[in-house]
C-alpha cells in the first residue's frame, strides 16, 4: 500500500511540474498551440496533480 502512496505522489508532482511548464508558456508572446488550448492543458494537469495529491494522502493515511 505504501509503494501506491508513493506512485501517486511521483504522478502528483509530474503534473504539477507539466502544469507549471504549460502556465510559463502562457506568459511568452506569441506562442503555439494558443493560448486557450495552453490554458486548458494547464488546468487539466492541475486538476489531475491535485486528485492524485489526495489519493495519495488518502493511501497514506489509511495503510
């Protein structure tokens, strides 16, 4: 159960770090994709970063 905690922390911070990635590109000037595909890709990696975040504090706290 241990190794699943840590498997959802390491696709945690993979997210994020894509997410981060994706909001830097956002500040550049003339980018490609645009803006909103960027925007939408970053929320989703966001998104995903944070439900694994609380799967694996769930896994954690509950071995």
């Amino acid at each position: 159960m241990k190794s699943a905690a840590v498997i959802f922390f390491i696709l945690c911070a993979i997210s994020f770090l894509g997410a981060g990635k994706y909001f830097m590109d956002l500040q550049r000037p003339g980018v490609y994709p645009p803006k909103q595909v960027l925007k939408k890709r970053a929320g989703t990696l966001a998104a995903g970063g944070g439900v694994c975040l609380l799967i694996g504090f769930l896994l954690s706290f509950f071995r």
